[in-house]
C-alpha cells in the first residue's frame, strides 16, 4: 500500500500540536463549565475525545510484522485497541494473529504526509 509511511518529526509535531490543544480545550470546559454544568462539561469532553481519535484513525495505518498487511481502523477499533506511542496492539485482518503493528502515516498524492 504505497499511501502510507512512517511518521516523520513533522507528523510527530502535527499530533503533539493537536493534542495540546485538545488539553487546552479541555481546560477551558473546565475552568467556564465544570462546576457549574459537569454534564455540559462531560458532553464536551467527550465530544473533544470523539474528535481527537477519528482525526487520528482518519490519517493513521499499521503494518503487520508478521505478514507486511498494512490496513486502517475505524474509529471504535482505534479508541479500544492499546496504544504504545509508535505502536498499537491489533489483530492483522490479513493474517489473523494479533500483534504490536508499526504506526504509519497516510501519504498525500505528491508523496507528502498530509494532517
């Protein structure tokens, strides 16, 4: 699958940047809503969460070291599978085993990573 790599400083940076202003978001619920409206609060935060991992399975792949499958997750597979930073533990849709599978990044058209 030649649309995706493995993430370069700037893909590290894309993430670190969104993140961050996740958590920034969330301070600002908390600050103007949390005592007030916790479940206002509650709806946002869950709101920023819902966002935060469909941006990331939206941009993200695996490969496979056991049979060199690269494939995406949706959303929910992505929300529940563990996470290791630089990998995820999933099972290959390919090969069926499960595994700790390499991140990738989705690729743009002219060879750049897109965000």
């Amino acid at each position: 699958m030649s649309g995706y790599s493995t993430p370069t400083w700037r893909d590290w940076a894309i993430t670190l940047g969104v993140v961050a202003a996740a958590v920034g978001a969330i301070v600002v619920l908390a600050r103007r809503l949390g005592s007030a409206h916790p479940l206002v609060f509650l709806t946002g935060i869950a709101a920023l969460l819902f966002a935060l991992v469909s941006w990331h399975a939206a941009r993200s792949a695996y490969r496979c070291p056991r049979c060199g499958a690269e494939f995406r997750l949706n959303a929910w597979q992505d929300f529940c599978s563990p996470n290791m930073v630089t990998s995820k533990y999933v099972c290959c849709p390919r090969c069926g085993k499960r595994s700790v599978m390499e991140v990738l990044t989705r690729s743009g058209h002219d060879g750049t990573n897109i965000s």
